[in-house]
C-alpha cells in the first residue's frame, strides 16, 4: 500500500470535514507547502468516500489554487482497516513469507480475501513460546474501499502515487529521533486515530468514527450555527476557563462546554478501551510518552481532560520543521498525517 520512493509526492490528508495537503523534503518531514480546505457534511462519512463527485471537485480546487504537485501519497483511516501482527516459521525466501502471510490472513481477517487489499511487512525473528519465529506485520483494507478512493482521486486529475495507513504516517510525523520507547499517539479531527508504536513500529491501531468535527457538528445543530462559527465556539470556550470569565452568548458558552465535557469522556472511554486491549496482548510494555495532535489540539484544555481521564499527560504533537511562509497561517497539528505521507520509510 506504500509507493517507493521518487519526485516529489504530496502528502493527502481526507477526513471527514476537511482536506489536508502538505509537499515536504526530508525525513523528519520540512514542509515546502501547504494547504487546507474544508469539505461539507456527507462528502466524507467515517473515513470513507460518501459523495465522490463534491470530493473530486474540492480536490481540484485545492490543486489547482495551491498548484501543488499532482503526484499523490494517500492516507486512510477508517474501520474497513484491520491491522494484525503474525507469528510465522521462520522464513527468509520473499515469495515463501508472502505466501504464508496470505495462508494465515484468510483465517485472521474478518474479510473474505479476495475482497481485500494485502500488505505486509517483516519485523524479523522473534523468540516465542513454540520457538523461533518471523514475526509480521499485516495490513488489510477492503478493496472496494479503496478502489473508491483512488476512482475519486483520478478523476480529480491527481496521480496515486500509494496509499498508506494514517495511523503509520502519524508516527512517522511525530516520532523523535532516537526514541525507542513505547509511545500512545491520538490524532483527533474528522475521525479519531489511535496508534500505540514501539520506536517507530505500530504494534496497535484503532479508529474511531468520531473526533472534532461531530463535536462541531453537535453543537451546530443545538444551537443553528454553521459548522464554521460552531468549531470557533469551540475553541472559543474550550475546558479551562470559567464561563463567566468568557465573552459571548451564555447559553452558547454553556451548550459548547456540554458538549466539549461529554465528547472529552467518550474520547477518553474509546482510548482506555483501546489501551485496556493492548495490555492484554502478549509482549505488550507500558507507555513512556503519549502524544496528542489533530484539530482538537486548538480546544484549550483538551488534552488535558483527555489525561485526566487516562492518567496520562498529553503533549501536543505537530510539524516542526517548515520552510519561511510556507505554512502561511495554518496550524500545524492540522497538517500531521499529511506531512507524515510525505516520509516513504514504513514503521518497522
């Protein structure tokens, strides 16, 4: 699902609510440029493709009104991914591990194989209770999902360079140099994007299809404000201040307080599930840091809450290195997944 490396390859971002498009140099990534458009309710639903015409046509637009590069690296991010880690003989021929890797997806996916879009990585030999083991790392994606996808893409005049999972670019964004350590990382925005990575490699994914934007959503509808002015509330009233010490309408100031403390708790309720499963599973090691990034990283006090929650404490994850302008008012933890499509190197 990875393109190798060549030209230059913008990095794409597509997730409910907006779009986010980042050309970069290097492997941390440095950005050259970047650009962000907001896409209405419906054309993107959880993560997948819902309205691909209004999806080809923003897709033009931002191209052709950034004139960005046409060549593409795509991210997804959706519950039509199923990641798993395999424990097979040990195997060092290429064809015969691709072979037991499809022997053993047809018992571990909970898709029929011909419906599915196979890659898999090696992780090397590993010491297991039945002996030595090559242990693998699987991804699968339905087809059909990503077929839709990339008719989208081309028919918006774009090149397809690959297709990547957003959670993987994540930890390619915001992984430091030298950091071998167990990291949670949460990318918050159109959908929710859980990573637990050792160093770089992804040993637990989860998405879900829930985030900033159907807390947006949320609070337009309760009150009847666009989108727009309901993420600026947001914002605006966040988790830390008083509401009294808040300038604005106090019943808009209540509702989006409402609804930014019931979507904190369902947030942390998602990651502690998801948490409480990695714990269980065999080798799994305790967490050294955990990272938040994505729109919800503009909600003051969120990150917070979210570690109040969980025990944990959040650092806020984006971008650093960006040429002069080329971010041009955009906020950085908008632009993680997009920036990290960029980066070809593969969690391993």
């Amino acid at each position: 699902m990875l393109a190798k490396a060549g030209k230059t390859v913008v990095g794409l971002d597509i997730e409910p609510g907006y779009l986010a498009a980042v050309e970069a140099r290097g492997s941390l990534p440095a950005v050259e440029r970047a650009a962000v458009a907001t896409l209405p309710p419906g054309v993107v639903r959880e993560g997948e493709v819902g309205d691909g015409e209004a999806l080809s046509s923003a897709l033009r637009e931002l191209f052709a009104t950034h004139r960005l590069p046409r060549r593409v690296r795509l991210g997804v991010a959706n519950q039509q991914i199923v990641m798993r880690t395999l424990d097979l003989p040990p195997l060092s021929d290429p064809k015969d591990l691709a072979s037991a890797v499809r022997f053993q997806a047809q018992e571990q996916l909970p898709m029929p194989i011909e419906q599915a879009v196979l890659e898999h990585r090696s992780l090397g030999p590993v010491e297991t209770a039945e002996g030595l083991r090559t242990r693998v790392l699987l991804v699968a994606a339905r087809r059909e999902m990503i077929e839709a996808l990339l008719d989208v893409v081309r028919r918006a005049g774009l090149r397809p360079e690959g297709i990547d999972v957003s959670a993987f670019a994540m930890i390619r964004a915001l992984h430091r140099p030298g950091d071998e350590g167990t990291t949670l990382y949460v990318s918050v925005g159109g959908v929710t994007n859980i990573a637990i990575a050792v160093g770089t490699r992804c040993a637990f994914t989860r998405v879900v299809p829930y985030g900033s934007e159907a807390l947006a959503a949320e609070l337009a509808e309760r009150r009847g404000l666009t989108l727009a002015h309901a993420h600026g509330w947001l914002e605006h009233t966040g988790l830390r201040a008083q509401l009294e010490e808040l300038d604005g309408d106090p019943a808009i100031l209540a509702e989006a307080r409402a609804v930014l403390v019931d979507g904190a708790r369902r947030l942390a309720d998602e990651l502690r599930n998801s948490l409480d499963f990695h714990r269980m599973q065999d080798g799994s090691s305790a967490l050294d840091r955990a990272v938040l990034t994505g729109p919800a990283v503009a909600i003051p006090g969120f990150a917070e809450r979210l570690g109040e929650a969980l025990g944990l404490e959040f650092e806020p994850g984006a971008i650093v290195e960006a040429r002069p302008g080329a971010l041009d008012g955009l906020e950085r933890h908008r632009l993680t997944v997009a920036a990290g499509l960029t980066v070809t190197e593969v969690p391993a």
